[in-house]
C-alpha cells in the first residue's frame, strides 16, 4: 500500500479516535496532537518557502503566518481547556483573526489576478458550498464574537474553491484545495464550540476532531507539495504550456507526414525513375542509339532533382528557428536568372525580412513555371506594397484552372502531365510562412499565372 494511504490514515485515526474515546488521558492527547501538527505543519511551511521560489515561495509566506496565529490559538485554547474553562476572550479573538488575514490577502491577490478565468460553470461549486455556509450561519449561529470567525471562514472558503475551480486540472490544485477542506472543517468545529456555550467536556469530542482533522490536512497536503516540489505557475502560464505542447504537437504531425512523403517519394517516384533509366539504358545497349542515352541522362538529372526536393523538404521543416535578415530580393534573382535558358526579366527591386532560404523559393517558382506552363519567357516584378515586399513571378504560359488554383500548395498535390513529386509549392508555402508571409497565385493577362509574395520589409536594416 502507498506510504501517502498510510500517512493519511494515521492522521485521521489520531484526530477522531481519542475524542470518541474520551476521558482524562484522551483529552490530553487530543491537545498534544493539536499542538504538534500545528507546529508541524509551521515548520513545513516555512521549510518549503525556504527551498521553493516564485508564487510558491509567495503563498507558503503568507500560510506561515496563518499556521503561526493558528498555533498561537490553539496554545491559548488549550490552555483554558486543561483549566476546563474556555472563554472566547479577546486575547483568544484577536489571535484567531489574525490567523484568517494574512491567507485572506494572500487568496484576495490571487483571485483577482486570475478573475478573467473565473467562468459561470466556475463558479457553481463554490457558489453552492458558500450558500450553504451562509444558510448555515444565518439558521444556526449566535451573535456573539464567534460568528465573525465563522464570516471569515465563508470568505476563505468561498475565495479558495474559486481558486480551486481554476485550478481544477493543474498539478498545483492541491494548495486551493488544501485551505479550503481544512477550513471548511474549521467551519463546524467553531460553530459546535458557540452551540454547546463552551462546554469544555463537549469540546473535546466532535469540535477537537473536526479541528485536528483540519490541522491533519494541512500536515498531509504540505508533505506533498514538499515531496512533489509542486509549483504555482499562473494559469495564464498554463494557457502558455498547453499552446506550446499542441505547437509541438502540430509539429511532430507535420514531420511524420513530412517523412511519408519522403517515403513515398523515395519508394515509388524515384525507384520509378531508375526503372525508366534501366530500360532507356538497355535499350541503347541493344540498338546503340544515342536517343535512349540521352533519354537516359534526362532521367537521371530529374531523379537527383527528386532527391535534391526531398531535402529540401526535410530542411524546411526540421528547421526549429529562423533568424531572418534584411535580403536584396534582387540580387538573389539575378544569381538564379544566370542558371536557366528561358527569358527572365527582372524588373524593380525590393529589401525583404528571409534568409538564404529565399533563393529556394524563386528557384521553385521558376522551375515550376519553365516546366510545367509552356511559357517562353517570365517576368519577375520586385516593389514595396503596403509596407511589405512584393515579389511576382509571372508567366505566359498555359494557366492555371480555378479548382487547381485551391489545391495547389498542399502536400504532394500533382496536376497535369509534367507533375512531379507535388513537393515543390509546398515547400515554398512553408518558407514563406516561416518568415511571417503570404504566397498566392493570380491569373495573367492575357494567358498564364503569377505567383505573389508578400514578406515583412525594412527601411533601416542594410540588405545583405
């Protein structure tokens, strides 16, 4: 059995067995026990807001001092008790609110730092227990001093269930719910004291075992947040956590469909060219016509450009960060343009936020547009729109239909004849997006497509 289960029932078993007993050595024991938990729990406290930081440093300095009060309330009590004479004096009073302040502040802070997170369905628990405290003390109790203890008990418990009902799902639900069993338990106990008029031999049976199994709580919740070492991170901190775990969920998706695709690739495009290249190869062997050499090589140089795409894929996402730096759209084109055959009018310039992954991007755009549009020549129109950099690259070739148009960035989508892996506009969509920007595609006029870009720019960075 867990050693928790044990503690636990040790706790419970020390609070209620000897007030149900009773008796002279009974009632001894029952204030011993009182005294011990309480300093217990004290040095507990204090022991963890010496070894913790942050908002759990914060809240065992404000609980210290109610578990010190709440020592000095129980040695005054007890003391009256022995005497078997209790009074609610003012020295007793003055030491039992001040037991309620410091948690009271502490809860008070903590609520309205979390309030926006406090939703109707919240609320409900702690609405419904706080009723049926308020019911409790309105029917019941008497109007003497006592009642502002049982007030401030409300006031706890009410603040610290709301804390709780936020907290619900968080590891550090266990300090909300800490405070508020051990003073709702304080609740009763306090209110059978004033019922019985202080009868000091009735005070030692339900009143003394309600108020052990309060101090108990504290004792157990404290061992385990010490064991634990469980923190108060806010719940905005949380929100934080959980939108990082789904980002990295997201991402972890995104590789594994990533690695498919490469997988497919690999298995079944490319072997599918060396298939083609076998056969060109044979072929030539037999006739010994260049044609099938030719052939041959053509094939080759597309397998290694399959594979180049595949790791370029690979890089795009793999890449945890981007450090992104002024960059002269312009001469990154001019660098590509030397590279093709085909017309390519540069016209305009622009300064774009990207790094040396744009080159990959123009690359992937050209490629697409000289073999898959028919196009005899492309334009490439570099400006600053809105305050961002506008690339174009336009062609005059076949178009591209509607219902493509939709489609035509998603992973491994094929169109038409000379379709490829389906890699090559996905990768660039993924670029773009890692630099914050925006890709589409338009009609040309009068025939053909132009891809746009749209990236973050700046007027006082020097390009590089």
């Amino acid at each position: 059995m867990d050693r928790r289960i044990y503690l636990a029932s040790l706790l419970v078993l020390c609070s209620v067995v000897p007030s149900a007993l009773g008796g002279t050595i009974a009632e001894l024991f029952t204030s011993f026990y009182s005294l011990s938990v309480a300093v217990l729990s004290l040095l507990l406290a204090l022991l963890i807001h010496r070894t913790s930081d942050g908002e759990a440093k914060t809240f065992m300095k404000y609980l210290s001092l109610t578990l010190a009060f709440q020592f000095l309330f129980l040695s005054l009590t007890t003391k009256m008790l022995l005497n078997r004479h209790f009074v609610l004096n003012l020295e007793v009073f003055v030491a039992a609110v001040l037991s309620y302040f410091s948690i009271l502040a502490y809860g008070i802070r903590k609520l309205a730092a979390e309030f926006k997170f406090l939703t109707p369905k919240r609320l409900a628990i702690p609405v419904l227990v706080s009723s049926a405290v308020l019911i409790t003390i309105m029917v019941y109790s008497k109007p003497d001093a006592m009642l502002w203890l049982l007030l401030l008990d409300l006031a706890v418990v009410f603040i610290f269930l709301s804390l709780l009902a936020i907290y619900a799902k968080a590891e550090n639900y266990i300090y909300w719910l800490m405070v508020s069993v051990a003073f709702l338990l304080q609740f009763p106990a306090k209110l059978l004291m004033s019922l019985s008029n202080y009868d000091v031999s009735y005070l030692y049976t339900i009143p003394a075992a309600l108020y052990n199994l309060s101090l108990s709580t504290f004792l157990f919740c404290l061992y385990e947040i010490h064991r634990r070492k469980v923190k108060i991170p806010s719940l905005s901190e949380l929100e934080e956590r959980v939108k990082n775990y789904e980002t990295l969920l997201d991402r972890i998706n995104e590789l594994k469909e990533a690695f498919r695709l490469m997988n497919q690739a690999l298995r079944y495009d490319v072997l599918k060219k060396l298939q083609i290249i076998s056969g060109y190869v044979e072929s030539y062997e037999i006739t010994n016509d260049s044609r099938f050499l030719q052939k041959a090589i053509e094939n080759v140089k597309e397998c290694a450009e399959y594979v180049e795409k595949i790791g370029s894929l690979d890089s795009v996402i793999s890449a945890d960060k981007v450090e992104i730096r002024p960059v002269n759209v312009k001469r990154v084109v001019e660098e590509l343009r030397a590279n093709y055959e085909i017309p390519i009018i540069v016209k305009g310039s622009c300064v774009a936020m990207a790094d040396e992954a744009l080159s990959l991007v123009l690359e992937n755009l050209i490629e697409n547009a000289v073999r898959h549009s028919g196009t005899d020549r492309i334009e490439i129109v570099l400006s600053e729109v809105a305050g961002e950099a506008e690339i174009r690259v336009i062609d005059y070739g076949t178009g591209i239909p509607e219902d493509v148009k939709k489609r035509l960035f998603e992973k491994a989508f094929r169109y038409g004849e000379t379709a490829g892996l389906g890699l090559g506009l996905y990768i660039v969509k993924k670029i773009v997006e890692r630099y914050g920007g925006k890709v589409w595609v338009e009609d040309t006029k009068p025939k053909g497509a132009t891809f746009v870009i749209r990236l973050r720019t700046t007027q006082t960075s020097e390009p590089q």
